[in-house]
C-alpha cells in the first residue's frame, strides 16, 4: 500500500519498493530512516475494504475497525 499510495518523502521509492530492499546501508550505521511526506503522515495503514460495483477496494481514509 505504500507504494500505491505514494507516501514516502523519495520518489525512487514510490516507484520501486524494492529499492528499500536494495539501499545500501553504511557500516557504522545500523539501520536506515525512511521519509514520510507530511500530507500521509495521518493515513492509516490498515484501513477497511469497500465494497464497490465490481469487487472491492481499500478504503483511502477509513480505518480498520476492530472487534475487540
């Protein structure tokens, strides 16, 4: 979904999340930080599907409910 929603701050990676995979990483790091851009930063990333015509969707704002 992040890819289709194009949330991150880098535009090579809204075109090919592998590269997440593929980003080298220096040594005396031990981890990478991935931008978000401010205008996703309050988008779910579970959100409830939508029953539409022909098949269903991904909401773009709902969140998943839970039944607990």
């Amino acid at each position: 979904m992040a890819k289709r929603d194009q949330i991150f701050a880098v535009e090579y990676l809204n075109k090919n999340i592998n590269n997440v995979y593929q980003a080298k990483i220096p040594k005396h790091k031990r981890s990478m930080t991935l931008k978000i851009k401010k205008d996703k930063l309050d988008v779910s990333i579970f959100r409830q599907l939508e029953r539409l015509e022909k098949g269903y969707r991904t909401s773009p704002d709902k969140p998943l409910k839970t039944d607990i």
